[in-house]
C-alpha cells in the first residue's frame, strides 16, 4: 500500500511540474536554458524518470515564475482530492 500512495504522490507531483512549465508557456528546452541544465534533465523528471531535491524543485517553480509555496499548496490540494 505505501508503494501505491508513493508513486501516486510522485505522480502528481510530475504533473503539477509539468502543467506549471507549460503554464509559464515555456518548453523543456527553454526551462532547461534557465536552470542551466540539459533538456533531458527537464524530460527525466517530467516522465518520473529523475527525483528532485527541495532545491530544485525551488528553482523549477521560480524559473516558471511561481514559488515553492503555491506549488506546495496546490500539490496539498491534488492530494486532498486523490485522498477523498
């Protein structure tokens, strides 16, 4: 059970990053270009292939001009939803 609660929550995660990219109207390659890494680095954590620390998931937020905060609130919420 706790697999199943990890990959969901990984999951969301992934998508909250994903749409929030997208959002700030930006492609792999040009968020890639603000965090000064490759675009794989972009493409491995969107597809689950990669973790992220608090660090950089501060930075990805940042660069798609949000902050750790909203994101943090809006993965809470995801959750919630999921959970209920």
């Amino acid at each position: 059970m706790r697999d199943k609660l990890w990959d969901t929550q990984n999951i969301v995660l992934q998508e909250l990053l994903t749409d929030l990219r997208a959002g700030a109207q930006l492609t792999q390659k040009q968020l890639s270009k603000q965090l000064n890494r490759p675009q794989s680095y972009v493409s491995k954590y969107e597809s689950g292939e990669r973790k992220l620390t608090l660090r950089e998931i501060r930075a990805i937020a940042i660069c798609c001009g949000s902050n750790l905060v909203e994101l943090i609130t809006d993965y809470e919420e995801e959750l919630n939803l999921i959970e209920e």
